[in-house]
C-alpha cells in the first residue's frame, strides 16, 4: 500500500491519495481556488466520478504539522 499522505519539499505540494492509484489513473482533475483567486488545490477524479485525490499546493501552509512527516 503507498503511502497515503506524500510531501514534496521541493516544489512545496503534498498528494493525499484514498487509496492505491494506478498511473494515469486519474482521468479529470478539478483545480481548487483560494479566497484570491490561486489554484490552492487539485482534485483527481476516476473515470466514474470517484474522488481519488487531492492534491495541496503551498502544502506547507495548509497541512497539519503532523502530516508533514
């Protein structure tokens, strides 16, 4: 089972997976906005609807200090 909370220091996202995804598996993502206007999140649908994934831009604002690992 992958990890289902993943922080990339480098680029400062994190990807909250629901579960185990395939590559490519992700077939329609929805971008998020903030109260100004920036893209704060993306949503990773499956090809049925199901939410599969968020993932956090400015990871290091919005997730919990214990979820940074």
């Amino acid at each position: 089972m992958a990890q289902l909370v993943s922080w990339d220091r480098s680029v400062n996202a994190a990807y909250i997976a629901f579960r185990e995804l395939r590559p490519g598996e992700a077939a329609k993502q929805l971008p998020v906005t903030d109260e100004d206007g920036d893209t704060a999140a993306v949503l990773d649908f499956g090809a049925d609807g199901e939410l599969l994934g968020i993932e956090l831009l400015d990871a290091e604002r919005q997730l919990p200090r214990n979820l940074r690992g």
